[in-house]
C-alpha cells in the first residue's frame, strides 16, 4: 500500500511539472487532469493506510489535508481553464455568425 502511495503522491508533482512544457493548451489542461486523477488515488491510499492503523490520526489529518488543498487547487484550475476555452470558443462563434471573420 505504501508503494502505491509513493507513486500515486509523486505522481502529482510530476504531471504538474510536465504541464509547464505542455504542447498546447489541450495537452497542458491533460496533464492537470491527470495529476488531478493521481491526487484523488493519493487520497484514497492515505484513507485506507489510516483505516488499517498504518497511520496514525496526527499524520492522517496533517497528510489528508494536504492532499485535499491539492486537489482544490488543481479542480479550480482546471475548472478555469475549461470556462475559458468555452468562453473562448462562443466568442469564435458569435464572430462568425455576426461575419466579421
């Protein structure tokens, strides 16, 4: 369990290091979700390490909450990128409806 842990954790900054060379904004918003994905399996393998006493309630809460800022942080970014290509993409639209392109 603790394997799983080490590499699912890792795995977060990893992802969110690699979006900062992305290809393109598709690719950068990929590798978010993807560190996104590893953070929630994160989660889940410090749940079960607490609910099998592997850790104790102090490492637990301080660990769990971390984890969830993390996750916060991630959702919300995401979240932003994916209005902002919608905004974007009704912004195409109405251009070319209106003729001006």
């Amino acid at each position: 369990m603790s394997k799983q842990l080490l590499r699912c954790g890792t795995s977060i900054g990893a992802n969110t290091r690699e979006s900062k060379n992305a290809q393109s904004r598709m690719d950068f918003l990929n590798k978010l979700n993807i560190a996104l994905k590893e953070a929630d399996e994160t989660e889940y393998w410090l749940d079960l390490l607490h609910e099998t006493r592997y850790l104790n309630d102090i490492a637990y809460n301080s660990l769990n909450s971390d984890c969830a800022e993390i996750i916060k942080i991630l959702t919300s970014i995401i979240r932003r990128l994916k209005e902002d290509k919608l905004s974007t993409v009704n912004c195409q639209l109405s251009t070319k409806l209106d003729g001006n392109s």
